[in-house]
C-alpha cells in the first residue's frame, strides 16, 4: 500500500506522469491562447472575424491535442480553451461569421 503514496519526484504543473509531452503542451498552450483569443474578440461586434477564426481553430487544435493527451492536467485545460473558442466561435458567428463582409 506505500507504493500508492509514492509521488513522482519530476511532477510539473504539465505531466503528471513525470514524462515530458512537448506536443501535448504545446497544443494545450495553443488551445487556451486561441481560446482566450476568441472570448474577449467576441465581446466586440467589430471584431468577429477574429473571434471566428480563433475560435475555430482553437476548437479543432484542441480536438487533435484531445486525442493524443496522455495527463488529466492537458485534457482538463484543452476542455477549458476549447470551452472558450466555442463561446468565440458562437458570438463570432452571431455578430457576422467567418467571412461577414469581406465575401459577398
């Protein structure tokens, strides 16, 4: 029963496991960068383009990192950027969508 107190000693913020994910982590910082992108553009009219398109790719970023996460952390925090690009991606659409304007 010790064996299930042991702690990893290389523990981060990042990898639980105490293996590095390089790819994992950058797409996890991706996700929440695009993600934080998308939700504060969406809270301007003007800037839909941008919150589309980050939210777009924020959430297909965050799909692909979903699918190749190995730790609880990089999949609870796709979940979160990936949240908030759908959020983006939704009032950007709302307010004029991926091309409002500049096609038609």
């Amino acid at each position: 029963m010790a064996q299930a107190f042991h702690r990893h000693p290389t523990s981060s913020l990042l990898a639980t496991d105490g293996k590095p994910h390089p790819l994992q982590d950058t797409l996890m910082a991706v996700t929440l960068v695009l993600g934080a992108v998308a939700f504060v553009t969406a809270q301007f009219h003007s800037l839909h383009l941008i919150s589309s398109w980050a939210g777009l790719i924020g959430i297909v970023t965050g799909a692909y990192g979903q699918y190749i996460s190995e730790t609880t952390r990089e999949r609870t925090l796709l979940i979160i950027g990936m949240g908030a690009s759908a959020i983006g991606l939704g009032l950007g659409m709302a307010h004029g969508g991926l091309f409002g304007g500049v096609l038609g």
